[in-house]
C-alpha cells in the first residue's frame, strides 16, 4: 500500500474523530432550551447535559498517554470513536434528564482521547520539518469544531430537532472508525507500565471539583455557597497531594515531572491556557449578546458567527507554510496582537452595529487565533522527548479544557455583576432631572397611549438593556487585556532544537524512505 496514500487517509480518520468531539463542546447549547422541555427539566438541571460532558471529559483527558501505552493507541482511538459513537445515539435518544446525564457522561469519558491521540497520531506520522502542517490540520479540527457548533446546531434544531444534534455523530463516527480499522498502525504496547490509581484519584478529584466549582458557581453567587467553599478547598487540597505524590513516587507517578522541566512545553501550557479563554468565552458571550440584546433569532445567530470559521482556515493554510520559514514566536506575536485587536473593536459594539461589523470583528478574530494555535502546538513539542509525546498530549488539551471552563465562568460571573452596576449607574445619572414622574414623562411623551406604570416598566427595560451592553463591552476589553498581560511569556520560549538525537535522525530517515 502508497504510503503517502496511508498517511492521508489515516489523516482524513483522526480528523474525523477531533471534528466529531470539537463540535460537541458546542453544538449541543442551542438546543438546550428545546432538549429543557422535552425532557421535562428546569434550567438549572438542564445545564447539567452541559456539565457532566465537560467535567467527564475532563477527567478522562488526563490518563489518555497511559491508556495509549498500555492499551496501544490505534486499539485505545477505535475503542473512543465505537464509544463516542454509541453514547451519541443513546443521547438522541434519550427520554428523561437522568438518562441524559448518564449519556452525556459516556461521551465525555469516550471523547476525552480523540483531541489529544490526534494530535500525537499527526506529530508521529509527520516528519518535524513538516509538523507546522501537521498541526494545521489538527488546528482546522479543534478551532472550526467549537466555532461552527452554534451554527450548525441552530440549523438542525430549526428544520428537524435537537435528536440530530447528537445523530449526526452517526456517519462521522463510522467514517473515522473505519479509516483506522484499515489504515492506521499500532504503535508499541507496554502493558507492564503501572497505573498509578492514587495518582490518578487526587487529579481526577481536583479536576472534578474545579470544573463543578466553575459550571456551578454562577448560580450558587460563588463564595456566599457552601457546596463553592467545599469545592475550592477540597480542589486545592488534592491538587497539592497530587504535586506532592507525583514528585515523590518511587515508582512510575501518573504524570513524569520531567515531561514539565522542557521549558517550551511549560510556557505553552500557560499560552494554550490563554487560547482556551478567549476561544470559547467570546464564543459563549456573542450569542446571548446576539440574541438577547440585538434581537437576532437562532439560525441568524449561527450564520453571523459562522465567518469566523473562515478566518481560522484561512490562517491555518498560511501559517501551516510559514512556520518553518519564520520564527514561530513571531508569528504567534502576530496572532496575539490581531486578537487584541478586534477584541477592542468588539468592545465598542453597541446594539445597532451592523452585521457586517459583527462579521468583519470576528474574521479577524479568527484569524489572529488561527496564527497561535498553529506555531504554539508546534513549539510546545519541538523540544519535548517524543516518549512524553503521548502524556504531553492529553495535558495540552487539558489546560486549553480548563481554561475554556475558567474564561466562561469568569465572563459571565462579571457580566451579572457589572449588569447590575452599571444598571445602578445609570439610574443614577437619571436621578438629577427630576423625579421618576418627570422622567417616565419626558421619556414617553412622543410614545401616545403609554404612561405609568407600563411607562416606568419600558424605561427599566431599556436601562437594563444598556446596562447589559455595557456589562459584555466590559467583557470584551478585559479578554483584551488578557491577550496582551500574555505577550511577555513569548520571551521565554526558544525555536525548535537545531541538533537532534541518534533516534530521532534515524526515524525521519525510514519516514523518507517510506
């Protein structure tokens, strides 16, 4: 069999895979006012269709390298995609919130490999003069995933049911199955590596109680909740034991601390932690802000967002071909700065900007994320012992998980609280021009037939409207600054290693010879 031919179709099935799992980090929200009554919950228990995806995948995402080792990647892949698969049509056909969560919570345990083993899949398969490329098209899968989720759950929702938002995993699911089955190789298995269960145990605790702390915090007003506290604490505490154990095991810890003395990989981590704020947190703000504020309905919600898409895949295709031509820190530099930049334009919206403003703000978004992602996932490995490659892996999609998880719990966290502020504010300013019968009056003197309280009621609501507007610009501009504080990390990463080792050298030659 071609192996360049091997080598594509292997490529084809492992971004089947991470596009399958990437679009249901999001896809799955605009349905979730529809799935709240069908399956008879109120929303509060319908966000935990939400949680229990987030918080299992999370978890699952740390043991992926030992269970790849262990069990030998293409074996533990085709498990994740048959599991994924089948907990998908569960879902769809789910018809109570118990079994929802339970089905959600297959997905995330299955789905948790399919991001990090495709990274690993493409950087082995690749030789490093082209990993720039490689990790392009990882890119394409993880960022276009999350990006068109909305968009493509609006459609299916609107012209069948929220039922297809989990059935179209169906074909996907047996398209990359099948391409592994085929052409895809085993890597070497070493069953005699230990799993380190009490390793294991205080991440997968730590993990968990950050994650319910962060999806639930919202609603229990944070620190005033005592299930918040209890969280926080026992967060920390198994955190510190984890750190503790794994720096002191005798024998194999869960994770090798030397995987985290590469400096490279190490500052990515925290760049990869910022790209998982910004990625999904302005994409969880520009909904509610679309539709709540601007009036927009689903599907033209999902159509003004989905030109981000565009940006991002544009920016793959360039940067896949210049990162081996340009330092990949200049590079991300520039990707940084863009993505700054149309967060400061997204922080002068208002509510009758135009759509074409909507989309040129997020094309540049886009772009300018596309422009990280790339060189960052490649720097983070040009250094890094490729016998980490796997652990290396499931860690990288972690933090960007938990950054995701903390910039959207952040954002609205203060989106409430600087709603009301502002609200306050400009009640406030209104105060000095009279009383609120002089206000209500000259606000709807030009308004025949309304007056009183209906009168007072629509001031409150057009405050309250601007009060909120002004919450999200807020949001907007602290993601800014985010983006920027992040800039000076750049400085301590170094380009990929001019020299390589014996084992390295010889396996690009037998990747040339094939």
């Amino acid at each position: 069999m071609d192996s360049l031919f091997q080598k594509r179709m292997v490529t084809i099935s492992i971004m089947l895979a991470t596009i399958m799992q990437a679009l249901d980090t999001t896809i799955a929200n605009v349905a979730l006012p529809h799935m709240q009554g069908s399956l008879s919950a109120t929303q509060e228990q319908a966000t935990w269709i939400l949680t229990s995806y987030i918080v299992a995948a999370a978890i699952m995402t740390a043991p992926v390298g030992i269970l790849a080792a262990r069990l030998g990647r293409k074996r533990l892949f085709m498990i994740s995609v048959v599991g994924f698969t089948l907990a998908s049509i569960l879902c769809g056909t789910a018809t109570g919130l118990i079994e929802m969560v339970i089905f959600r919570l297959l997905q995330g345990v299955f789905g948790a490999a399919l991001v990090p083993l495709s990274q690993a899949v493409l950087l082995d398969i690749n030789p490093r003069e082209k990993h720039g490329q490689a990790m392009a098209m990882w890119g394409v899968g993880v960022m276009l995933g999350p990006i068109l989720g909305p968009t493509l759950g609006g459609w299916l929702t609107e012209y069948y049911n929220w039922r297809w938002v989990f059935y179209i995993n169906v074909p996907i699911g047996i398209a990359a199955f099948m391409g592994m089955w085929i052409f895809m190789k085993e890597t070497e298995k070493k069953p005699d590596r230990k799993f380190d269960v009490f390793g294991f145990v205080l991440l997968a605790l730590s993990i968990g109680a950050v994650q319910m702390m962060l999806d639930r915090g919202q609603n229990l007003d944070w620190f005033s909740s005592t299930e918040i506290i209890a969280e926080i604490i026992l967060a920390g505490l198994s955190f510190y034991l984890f750190v503790v154990h794994i720096l002191t095991a005798k024998s194999q810890p869960f994770l090798e601390p030397a995987m985290f003395k590469d400096r490279n990989y190490a500052v990515s981590l925290a760049l990869m932690f910022v790209v998982g704020i910004i990625l999904l947190a302005s994409m969880a703000l520009l909904p509610p802000f679309l539709q709540n504020l601007m009036g927009y309905p689903v599907l033209l919600t999902g159509m003004v967002l989905a030109p981000r898409g565009v940006g991002v895949m544009v920016a793959m295709v360039l940067v896949g071909r210049l990162v081996g031509k340009i330092d990949a820190r200049w590079l991300i530099l520039f990707g940084l700065l863009l993505t700054a930049f149309s967060l400061h334009e997204m922080s002068l919206f208002n509510t009758e900007i135009p759509v074409s403003t909507l989309v040129y703000t997020g094309v540049i978004q886009g772009f300018g994320m596309g422009f990280v992602f790339v060189p960052l996932s490649t720097l983070a490995y040009a250094t890094l012992d490729p016998h980490y490659r796997n652990d290396a892996a499931a860690i990288f999609s972690l933090v960007r998980n938990i950054g995701s998880s903390v910039g959207i719990s952040i954002v609205f966290a203060l989106l409430a609280h600087n709603t009301q502020v502002s609200h306050s504010d400009l009640v406030s300013h209104l105060l000095p021009f009279g009383n609120t019968q002089h206000i209500v009056s000259a606000y709807t003197g030009s308004i025949s037939g309304m007056e009183g309280t209906t009168a007072l009621a629509f001031l409150n609501a057009e405050v309250t409207k601007q009060a909120s507007t002004i919450a999200y610009l807020n949001d907007f501009l602290l993601m800014m600054y985010v983006v920027l504080f992040s800039v000076p990390l750049l400085a301590l990463l170094h380009g990929p290693k001019k020299a390589e080792t014996p084992d390295e050298l010889a396996d690009e030659i037998a990747t040339a010879i094939e």
